[in-house]
C-alpha cells in the first residue's frame, strides 16, 4: 500500500469517526402509528350503509309503483334525518381514532367518513324535496361506500359479520335510469300548507311534490316533451301562480335481489288501497286475507295478493270485523251483523240482530264461535238490555247460552285459545266475569266481581290470568283463584295480554309491562296513548298518527312507518302480522320479527 493511500484511508476512517460521534444515533423501529379503531368503525359504517340499502330498495319500490315492502318519500326522509345523526356520530368517532394517526387504514378511515357525510347530506336533501337526481346521488354514493369498506376491510383481520353484512347490503340492488324531460316548478308559497293548497286547485297534477323547506316550491312532472310543460304551464299562469320550465333529467328506478324483510320490518309489508272512506280493518290469522269497512256500509275483501274479491254491502256503517280462524269466512257489521264466506263474499247463515251497533266481536278458536257483544238501544238504563250472540263459522245460530241479555251498557267480551267465552258486565255497583264455552255450556259460570263499573276486560291466551279496567282501577287476578286480585294501576285506557302472560297496561300518558309473576317489568312514555293491541311486539297508537313498537323485553320503542293518520288497528291471531287503516284510504301491513 503506497503511503499516500494509507493517509487517504486514515482521512476517511478519521472523518467517520468525528461524524460518528457527532451525529444523533437513528431512532430504534417503534409500534405503529396507525389507528386501531378500524374493526370496530368498519362494522359501524357497514351498519349504516345497510339501512340505507334496505330503505333505497323500499324508496324505488314506491317510486315504481310496487305495493310491498316501499317505503314512502317523506318517510325516507325521516330516516334519513335519524341516519344523518348516525353519520354525525360515526364521523366524530373516525376524526378521534385517526387524530395523530398515519397508516393505511387511517387513510381509508377518512374518505370513508367523507363519502359517509356526502351520503347523509345527498339523502337528506331528497327528504327535503323529492328531488330523483338527489335520490340518484344517494345510490351513487351507497355504492362507493361499500367498495369503501371493502378496502377498508381488506386490511383487518378477518370478520365474519362484517363480511355478511357486505354481502347482504350489496345484494339489495337499485339502480337509476336518467332520460332528458321537462318539469314545472310553480311557487314559492309561504309554507308547506299554502303549496299543498295550490296543488288541490290545480286539479290533478303530474307527480306533485312539495318541498318540506323553504322556500316552498311545488315540483311537477316530469313531461313527455317540452310544449305539454309549456301548456300546463301557461294554464297555471292564468290562475295566477308563477310556473317555470326547465329541462332537467328524469329518472326511473328499478329494484332487484332478495327482500330485505329484516332490515325493513318498521315499514309496511304490503299497502293496500281500500275501497272509498275506510274505518275498521281486520286481519286472517295467517295475515293474508284483509277486510275492511267503512260508514258506507261497503265491506272490501282483499286477497293475499291484494285483489278486491268481494264487496258486500250492508244498510249502515262498519263497527265490527273479523275472520274465522280458517278463513274461510268472516262476519261484518254494525246494528246487523253478517256473515259471509270467503272469497265470494256471499252471504251464509243468518245475521245478528242488535237493538245498538255492536261494540266488539271475536272469533273463539277451539270451539269455533263468532261472538258479538253491543248495548241497549241507548246504551243508557231504561233504554233496553244490551245483548251478546253467537254463530258458528257458517252463520248458523249455535244455541243455548245465546243470545245473552246484558244490562244496557253492554258487555266486554274475551276468549282463551281454549275456546272458553269470557264476558265482563256491570250491576248493582260491581263488575261480574263469567266465563261459558260455546256448544258445552248452556249457561255462564261466575270467575270474579270486582268493585266499580266495568271498561274493559282481558283473558290470557292459556286462561290463567285476567284483567279487567273499571272506573276504580286497573286489576290483575289468577282465573283459577280470584282471591288474587289486586290493583296494578289506576284506571287506564286499555288492556291486553301478550302470548306469555304479561299484561300491558296502556294510559294516557305511559305503556306498562306486567310480568306473569306480577312484577312491573319496564314502563315506558307516551304522548297520548290512545289503543294497545298485543301482538308479537306490544303495539300502541300515540296520538293519531305514530303507531309504536316496544320490545317485550325492555320496552325499547321504534315507530312503524304508518305515514298518515290512523284510525284502526289490529293484527292476526299469531301477532306476526300488524294492520292499520291510515288516511281512511289504505290498509298498510306490518310484519314483525
């Protein structure tokens, strides 16, 4: 090695060895940065994204004139304003779990919650005004939030659930056809009353919507081609209202995959539309046939598949409905109570005859036995007896008990699944419960008397309790010992027993769940409890127009998607099925999980 070499060697170790000792030591490797919230917020949007593609599937529905499982304009913007608040929630959790964060699912956490808050916005503002290219976004936007949490979930460990709620929520399948037409905005109006005002005088509008904000605007159309949107728009002019044309697009939606039952269980699964001003409504007890009647006197027959295949009519308005257990027939009626067979609607047997309209009826299953209970002539004393009949399912008159006298305000009437007759009547200052099986007993059997004048009365489906409303109070007691009656509220507006034994409890103001051991199980609030039936989920109708569903567990509420007011409620003998009459102009169908 030549000296100059050897001094140009020992230059470059010097110098690494000054840098060595002058430059900071490199940072170890340390854990990742990246957010560990990814399992968790992929499941919560997955979450999100499903709702949606269930309601779009309903939406599209209704837009294309389907009749099951839709979901109406202004009850998807509802939901779309309780989503918009999960979305709000999801949002904030992803800006705290991402906060200082860097990694790969960092960066696919957060244009998942921009797309998520896109979403919201683009649903919300179809709420507001029914705009289809708004509804169109919101599909556009579904969709890139699935492939979203695809990615997203490519990252993580393996997850069943979120992997099924992928597939289910990307089998729902919606899409939308856009096309070129004309449509007229006519407006604004002062408020949302003065644009529906407007749309009553314009006669029979192309698609009317009204925007629910302002300014309030009335949209029509869209037009096969620009001159009709001219023309109607010109009439408008000359009524005085300001109508612009515009070309826009106009959008078809279509729907496809399987049925999503579970996610939509709060909206209707099937609507029926009645015949003229509809009442009272009833249900088959596998919940496919429907009836239902209305002050005309018409009662409408509607097949499982929603065809009219009977309309009998009697002299006077509907109070009471109901089917045979088999449904091959079903009584109708109010001063006169009929029956008739199914589908053909022909009369069978012979009728029921009461001095008042009939206040209830049921169909006792075991024994097999219509039985109707009404007042007196005035429901008054000195106004003459109330009376409770019976028929077979045919019509034909069973016999001894019936008919049975009862003092003229009537009688509440109830059965077991045994086929046993419960009748509820008040005198001499007390409330009386007998009980009589129909085509055994030639005679009622005395099961308690309460103090008070009686309101109501419920039997359990096993005959092992029974309640009963009395202007005193509300009183649970054991069929087999009513030495166990006691007061479990004070009086309240109605009663019923749910397929376990426990007994709801409606009042004005709260729904109260008592167990078969008699213990209060939950109580939950109400705005104006008006009717209670006991289906699979306790139903309540608060107020005219929220039908409430409550978990028999904890009393936890959701709100069926009635969307109207409504002035009838019932459901089939298994409870699966609810039906309610809204807006007197259709029947809508629950199914319940």
């Amino acid at each position: 090695m030549s000296g100059a070499f050897r001094r140009a060697v020992g230059v470059v170790i010097a110098l690494a060895l000054v840098s060595a000792c002058t430059e900071p030591a490199q940072p170890k490797p340390t854990s990742s940065r990246d957010s560990e919230a990814g399992p968790k917020l992929s499941r919560d949007a997955a979450a999100i994204l499903l709702q949606y593609s269930a309601y779009d599937y309903g939406l599209a529905g209704a837009l294309s004139g389907a009749k099951t499982r839709t979901v109406a304009p202004a009850r998807y913007g509802l939901v779309a304003i309780d989503a918009a608040k999960q979305i709000s929630t999801f949002s904030s959790a992803v800006l705290s779990a991402t906060l200082d964060r860097t990694g790969p699912i960092r960066d696919k956490l957060v244009p998942l919650a921009d797309g998520l808050t896109d979403l919201g916005k683009d649903s919300q503002s179809y709420g507001d005004g029914g705009d289809p290219a708004a509804f169109a976004r919101v599909l556009t936007d579904v969709t890139a939030g699935w492939q979203r949490v695809r990615d997203l979930a490519a990252l993580l460990p393996k997850d069943d659930a979120i992997q099924a709620t992928l597939g289910r929520g990307s089998s729902f399948v919606v899409t939308a056809k856009a096309e070129p037409r004309a449509t007229i905005t006519a407006g604004p109006f002062g408020s949302v009353a003065e644009a529906q005002q407007a749309v009553r005088a314009m006669g029979s509008p192309l698609n009317a919507t009204v925007t629910q904000q302002a300014p309030f605007v009335v949209r029509l159309g869209p037009y096969p081609d620009r001159p009709s949107a001219d023309g109607f728009a010109a009439t408008l002019g000359t009524q005085g209202l300001t109508a612009i044309v515009t070309d826009d697009q106009s959008y078809s939606f279509m729907r496809s995959g399987p049925v999503p039952d579970a996610e939509l269980w709060r909206e209707p699964s099937r609507v029926q539309d009645t015949h003229g001003a509809s009442r009272k409504v009833a249900v088959s007890d596998d919940g496919g046939w429907l009836v239902t009647g209305g002050d005309d006197g018409y009662a409408a027959l509607f097949a499982p598949d929603g065809t009219l295949r009977a309309l009998p009519r009697s002299f006077a308005g509907m109070s009471v409905l109901s089917f045979s257990d088999d449904a091959r027939f079903f009584a109708v009626g109010g001063q006169v109570v009929t029956f008739l067979a199914v589908p053909s609607g022909q009369l069978v047997g012979s009728g029921m005859r009461f001095t008042g309209a009939a206040t209830q009826i049921l169909f006792a299953p075991t024994t097999r036995a219509f039985v109707a209970a009404s007042t007196g002539s005035t429901g008054l004393p000195g106004g003459g007896p109330g009376l409770i009949g019976g028929r077979a399912p045919d019509g034909n008159p069973i016999g001894d008990p019936f008919p049975i006298l009862t003092p003229a305000a009537g009688a509440q009437i109830a059965a077991s699944d045994a086929g046993d007759v419960y009748v509820g009547t008040t005198s001499g200052g007390g409330y009386d419960v007998e009980v009589f099986r129909p085509g055994r007993d030639a005679d009622t059997r005395p099961v308690a008397r309460l103090s008070g004048s009686g309101k109501a009365l419920a039997i359990d489906r096993a005959a092992r309790f029974g309640a009963a409303i009395t202007d005193r109070g509300t009183f649970r007691f054991a069929i087999a010992d009513p030495k166990t009656l006691a007061q479990v509220a004070p009086p309240a507006r109605d009663i019923a027993f749910a397929a376990d034994g426990t007994l709801y409890v409606l009042d004005r103001s709260s729904l109260l769940a008592i167990g078969a051991d008699g213990a209060v199980k939950w109580k939950a609030p109400l705005i104006d409890g008006r009717r209670l039936i006991a289906a699979r989920r306790p139903i309540v109708l608060d107020g005219t127009d929220r039908l409430l569903a409550f978990a028999p567990g904890d009393g936890a509420v959701d709100e069926l998607g009635a969307g109207g007011a409504i002035s009838d409620v019932a459901m089939s003998h298994d409870g699966k099925t609810v039906a309610a009459i809204v807006d007197q102009r259709r029947a809508v169908l629950f199914t319940l999980p």
